[in-house]
C-alpha cells in the first residue's frame, strides 16, 4: 500500500517542505535567531535605501551599488524566511509546484546578481584608489546603471535553464523535500531521470561564472593594495584600507558559506543532512542581516547621517514633551544638549 513518501506521479501539483530533518522538535527554537536575522536584515537594509534616498550627498556610484546590494538582499532573505517561519511557527509545509519553482528561480538568480554587484563594488574601488582623477569620468550615471542592468541580466538568463530543465524532469519517486526552501539540487534529486546536466550545469554556473568574479575581485584588490602600500605616510594607507575593509568583510560572509553549501551538496561530504540545510539557510540569512551593519559603521557619511536621524528623532520627541520651554542642538556625535529658551 503506497503512502504518500512513495506516490508515483510525473507532474507534481505540490512539494511537502520538511523542514530541518531531525531537528523538528526544535523548529520553535530555531525560528528565534531565524526570524531575529530576518528582522535586523529588513530594518537593516531598509534604512540603507532611506538614507542614500533623502541624502543628497550620497547619490553616487558607491552609493548607487550599496542600494543594489540591499535591494537584492532583501529580495534573498524573503524569497525564503516567510516560508520557513511558517512550516516552523504552523507546520504549513505545502508549496505549489510553480511557487516551488519560482521560490529557487529568485534564490539562484538573485545570488549571481549579489556576486556580480561585489564585482561592480571592486570595479568601483578600484576606480577609486587607482585612478582618482578619472573616477568622475568613468563611473557615471549612465555607466553605473549599464553596470546594474548587466548585473541583473547575467543572474536572470544564467539561471533561467536550471528551472526550465526543474520543470520538464519527471517526478516519480516522492514530493518531499528534505528542506526548509526549494533549493535546486535538493528537487533535481527528487526526478527520477538522468539530471547530470543540470548537476553540470550547477557547476559551471559556481566555478565559470562566480569562480571568474572571484577571480575579479581579487585582481582588483591586489592592484588596490599596491596602491596603497605605495603611498607615503602611513595614516594615508590605514585610512584607504579600512575604507575598503568593509567591502571586504562583506564579500567573505557571502562566498565562503555560499561556496562552502553549493560544495557540500555537490560532492557530498560526510557531514550530517540537518547541518547542511542550517549552512544552506544560513548564507541566504546571515550577509543580508550583516551587509547593513558593516556598511552603516564602516562609511562614515551613512553613519554621519543615521546619527542625524536618530538624533533629530530625540529632539523631535523632547520637543513634544517640553514644548517651548527647551531647545535642542543635535551635533554630528549624537550629543543632545538641552537649554532654555531665549
């Protein structure tokens, strides 16, 4: 008597997410730090657009690609956290065949496009450091949206042929999901046809198209360093190089989980299933909660400007609780000082 591990059917109408095989139990303790990252990364990266939008000043290539990056962070972490919330908060682990489809066309598709815009932020830069004098030249406006349109392109065509081929497989074995999202390889597993292609596709896209960004950045950033060890007074190499220390930090916390997940799925480490499903949520979770916060302490005109913010909030509020009896100076450290009225 077949139950339903073992229907046979070739056009699913729905996949049953698991979860995080093994640690059900636990799926309520684990929603805390989940459901915590996805909120610090949707304030996070909201008050990055916010402040570059009402900032006059910061409209600028660095500017413009840090509001990409959080655009597209944004896109990553909801494509996937409301889902898990729910099979974790509700048990609601069906997904729709096409939502299933969707869900990993945006997760792939929106990981090449953040790969590529840490090129187009290397690319910056380098521009930058290297070639001061023609930066203003060669990253205008028209040429940081050509840069940002081929960005997007790239992710949404390279991607596009792993869900169309998604689709076309058969699936005959069982529609559940050893997940907490749709991920590629863990569905290909599921047909019940020769999917080699799409395993070798998989990995062309990691190696030809993120190995070769890879490649980039690190061009880019040992001519930045040259840069910077040839300059002649010590201040002024500390000063650029933590200029680019944020930029760096972010794209560790992106490729080394990210590269480390896709490795694992591939060549199947001897590594516990439930450990590679947390690592898998966990590079789709942790550099959009993070990117906000490296880029909000590191540049000091985002963190000049939230200080603004925040503090023309207090005043605002004091202002409303003491009406005419005080007055309020807010300066660029955030000190509020509060006087009587002439």
């Amino acid at each position: 008597m077949s139950d339903s591990n073992t229907t046979h059917f070739t056009n699913p109408s729905t996949f049953i997410l698991q979860g995080i095989p093994g640690l059900e139990v636990a799926h309520v303790w684990i929603s805390i730090p989940f459901s915590t990252m996805y909120v610090v990364a949707i304030f996070g990266n909201f008050t990055i657009l916010f402040i570059v939008k009402t900032e006059p000043s910061l409209h600028g290539p660095m500017y413009y690609f840090l509001c990409m990056l959080a655009v597209t962070d944004l896109v990553l972490s909801t494509s996937i956290l409301p889902k898990t919330l729910s099979i974790f908060w509700f048990n609601s682990r069906e997904i729709d065949f096409s939502a299933c489809l969707t869900q990993m066309y945006f997760l792939h598709c929106f990981f090449v496009v953040e790969s590529g815009i840490f090129v187009a932020m290397a690319l910056h830069r380098y521009v930058a450091i290297c070639h001061p004098l023609r930066h203003s030249t060669i990253l205008t406006n028209p040429v940081v949206s050509k840069i940002g349109l081929a960005v997007v392109l790239r992710g949404g065509m390279l991607t596009l042929p792993s869900i169309l081929l998604a689709r076309r497989w058969p699936y005959c074995r069982t529609n559940i999901i050893p997940h907490t999202h749709c991920e590629h390889l863990a569905v290909v597993k599921l047909a019940c046809a020769d999917t080699s292609f799409s395993s070798y596709y998989g990995l062309f896209v990691v190696f030809c198209v993120m190995g070769l960004d890879v490649i980039f950045i690190t061009v880019s950033y040992t001519q930045i360093l040259r840069a910077i060890f040839s300059l002649p007074t010590k201040d002024a190499r500390l000063k650029i190089f933590g200029s680019c220390s944020s930029h760096l930090s972010a794209i560790l916390a992106f490729y080394i989980p990210g590269l480390f997940s896709f490795l694992m799925y591939h060549f199947g480490l001897n590594l516990p299933l439930n450990f590679h499903i947390l690592i898998a949520n966990m590079y789709l979770l942790v550099p959009p909660m993070i990117n906000p916060i490296i880029y909000g302490v590191r540049i000091k005109q985002i963190r000049d400007r939230l200080l603004r913010l925040i503090t023309h909030k207090e005043a605002k509020f004091f202002s409303s609780c003491f009406g005419s009896q005080t007055k309020f100076h807010a300066d660029l450290g955030g000190e509020l000082v509060l006087g009587p009225l002439p």
